[in-house]
C-alpha cells in the first residue's frame, strides 16, 4: 500500500530570534541600555522597556532592531578579542 500521509520537514533548529540571542549573551548583560546608548549617540531616544519589547518580540521597530544588531555584533567581536588575549597570554 501506498504512505498517503505527508512528511512535514521539521527543521532541526528553529530560526533565531532577537530573544534567541539577547539569551545567548548570559544574564544581566546590560544590552538594552547599551542599545538605548547607542540610539542616543545618533538623536534617538527611546525608553529601555522600549527595547525589551522589541527584543521580546512585542513590537517592531527597524531603528531599535538595527542598534540592537549592532551592539550584539561588537559584544561578540569583543568578547572573542578576550578570548583570543586570554589564550595568548596563558602560553
């Protein structure tokens, strides 16, 4: 007999999330208000809770998207310059 049911592909890992990677940089991390920083520094102001949602996925908005891509993206570049100095100074 033929299989007359489908197969629904189920992806292994589902796709990322602002939340997804506001969790992989550990507790009390300090990026929401390093993002609102970073939106003063170019004439934006926006309130933390602001951030939060967007980050929870509560509420889009593109400029606090951006700056909160930007501020996790120099997170992980700096945190991998401390891994790289840390290895070369254990030598």
């Amino acid at each position: 007999m033929q299989d007359l049911t489908k197969r629904i592909s189920e992806d292994p890992e589902p796709a990322p999330t602002l939340r997804t990677l506001y969790d992989r940089m550990g507790p009390r991390n300090g990026l929401a208000a390093r993002v609102v920083e970073h939106l003063a520094a170019a004439g934006t102001t926006v309130a933390v809770s602001t951030v939060f949602n967007v980050i929870y996925g509560r509420s889009n908005h593109a400029a606090i998207t951006d700056a909160f891509l930007t501020v996790v993206a120099a997170e992980q570049e700096r945190r991998a310059d401390v891994a790289a100095r840390t290895r070369a100074l254990s030598v």
